[in-house]
C-alpha cells in the first residue's frame, strides 16, 4: 500500500512536533495518528492495533528510503491465491489465502489482526512474515472478523474459530494440511488466537453442517502483544490495573459501566479469557511484548497497560505448571537470542508432522 500525501503529511506533523508527552503519543491518544493508522495500516509493526510514535517514524524512514521492488515491512503484500474467500455471510467474515508452492498438503498459518475489537483489518499482514512463510513452505491465511460496537463477545472469537473450521473443510481443494495449523496476531488478535488455542473444541459432530463438525484446535500459537486475559480482577492481581477504562472494554462485553462488578460481568470474563480455559492438553506459545517489564503506575499508558507482558508471565506460570511451552519475549528479560513466530511455529509444525508419521 503507497502512503497518500495527505496521510504522509499527518505522520510527519506527528513526528516533528516536539511536546512533553511526545514520546507516548499513539493513535490512542493523537487523532494524527489514528488517522494515518487508518490509511496506512501497515506502518503499525508489530500489528497491535496501535501505531506509536516510535513506529510511525519507522515508517516514515522506510517509506522515504524505499525504492521500486524493494522488499520490507512497509512492502505491499503480493497478490493472495485467493483473495476474500468468504467463511460467513457478513462482508467481514472473509479471509486472504497465500498457497505455499508444494507438491504436498502445506501447514497452514493464521494470521488475526489486532486493533482492539474495534478496527484494524487482515492487510496489515507483514511482508517479510509472508515471504518467510511461503519459502519455508507453509501457507497463509489473513482473518477478517466482525467488529465492535456492531458486535459484541463472543463473536470475534466464534468468527475466528468458523474460519479454522471452513479452511479445514477445505483443506484439501487448497493443498493444505488440515491436521498443522497455528495461529499468529497482535493485540486483539493474539488474545483471539490464545483463546482458539486453550479452548475446548468448538467442533459439533452431530450438525447437519459439515463445517461446524471440524475441528478448532490448533498445533501452536505465536503472538504479539496479547493479552491472556480479559477479567480486570485478574489484571489488577498481576500488576496491571486499569484494564476496564480501555475504550474497547464496554462495547466487547455489551456491559454498562454499574454492570463491572455483577455477577453477569463475572460470567463475561471467565468466558473471555483465554488463561480461564487453559488445561494440559493445549499447545505451545510463544508471547513477544514490545514493552518491558516495568511497573505500571498513573502515568502508564493505556497502550502500554493492554499490551504489558505481565499478560505474558501470569500465563507462563501456569503453563510451565503444566507441562506446556511457553516462551515470553520482551525488552530487558532473560532471553538473549529471541525466537522468531517463523522459526516457533516451523518447529512445532515439524513435531507435529513426526508424530503424524
């Protein structure tokens, strides 16, 4: 996607203006950027649904240095096999299929896009992730779904799991390997692919629909940004309060604000909440936080707060208990060589494969 001048210039005030609290500007809180996040959805890098300062002027550079052809975060996606293949009758219910060249059925890897249940859209796909996909022989597949405040929970969740069960009924037509699939996002989009991942199969064997008998489960999950869960109870008992004054929490949950502590609000976020449904059986994660961990206080952002990877530690904990992998990446913790989502989920697509053997 080219950046229009208009949307190049919003970016470039954004950038130069020089104000105390420039540094945490994001199209959270800086109407420029929401909007230059709406034309340019790619300038948001780690596909959270939020474009920061720091990755707008990231943008900015890769933008103006780039050349014809030349291949980076901010290049347009190639052409999908399939572009829109609709999984339900909603316009947003479709999905883009990039098939890896292979003489073999193909794992295939899901990609949900965050932007807090209310925005983003499957283009702010990145490149380089694709390409590496489809070189190292796994195939693409970016999710659409439909939106806040049209919608409430679960329907971004249930949307999800329908598209894992459509592609899987149409595993083969498409080359794919129904039996290796995992799913990758940022923000919103990671917290929906946790919550595929640690829920019960949402398969129904005895429906008239042979969609609905497929299977949701997957083989693995790499994210960005996620949050493990959505009860604000629990996010304050990890060090992370305030999670209910996010602009999304209301209208995700179809809650008024004297409904947050009911017993109705309660059902919600057990529901919700991707750790509320983890058990031994569920697969491998990997959690990459672009936000160090360090306390929240008054002054912290919301950004920072929903995208904080105490999310990502609380779940490790009980995963660890548990028995099951889960690696937690972000600025400052004790990993020194982080694993990229390509090489996590390659590597769980190749153990699943053995054991298929």
């Amino acid at each position: 996607m080219r950046m229009t001048r208009e949307s190049a210039g919003a970016l470039m005030l954004c950038v130069l203006s020089s104000t105390a609290w420039a540094e945490t500007r994001s199209s959270e809180n800086d109407p420029r950027l929401k909007k230059a996040l709406e034309r340019n959805p790619r300038a948001d890098a780690n596909g959270d649904g939020v474009l920061t300062i720091q990755e707008a002027r990231a943008f900015l550079r890769r933008t103006q240095t780039s050349r014809p052809g030349r291949k980076g975060a901010g290049a347009p996606l190639p052409p999908p096999t399939i572009a829109d293949v609709h999984y339900g009758p909603h316009r947003l219910q479709v999905f883009d299929l990039w098939q890896a060249k292979s003489d073999k059925p193909t794992p295939i890897v899901l990609f949900i896009h965050g932007g807090g249940f209310r925005g983003g859209d499957k283009r702010i796909l990145a490149k380089p992730f694709l390409d590496e996909c489809l070189a190292g022989g796994l195939s693409v597949a970016a999710i659409n779904y439909r939106l806040i405040p049209e919608i409430k929970f679960p329907v971004p969740m249930d949307d999800c799991a329908r598209a894992v069960q459509f592609i899987r009924h149409n595993a083969k037509k498409w080359n794919l390997d129904p039996k290796r699939i995992a799913s990758t996002g940022g923000s919103a989009g990671g917290g929906i692919s946790l919550w595929l991942a640690f829920h019960d199969d949402l398969a129904d064997p005895k429906s008239q629909d042979p969609i609905a008998r497929e299977s949701t489960r997957l083989t693995c999950v790499a994210v960005s940004g996620a949050q493990s869960s959505y009860d604000p109870r629990f996010a304050e008992k990890i060090g992370l309060k305030g999670l209910s004054r996010h602009q999304s929490f209301l209208p995700f949950y179809g809650l008024k604000q004297e409904e947050l502590d009911t017993p109705k609000a309660y059902r919600l976020y057990d529901q919700a909440s991707p750790i509320k449904h983890l058990s031994k059986d569920d697969p491998p994660v990997l959690m990459d936080y672009g936000v160090a961990n360090k306390p929240v206080t008054e002054s912290t952002s919301m950004g920072e707060l929903v995208h904080h990877p105490k999310f990502g530690l609380a779940l490790k904990e009980e995963m660890d208990a548990l028995g099951i992998e889960c690696i937690v990446q972000y600025p400052g913790g004790a990993t020194d060589r982080r694993t990229s989502k390509f090489e996590f989920i390659k590597q769980h697509f190749g153990r699943a494969g053995k054991k298929d053997q």
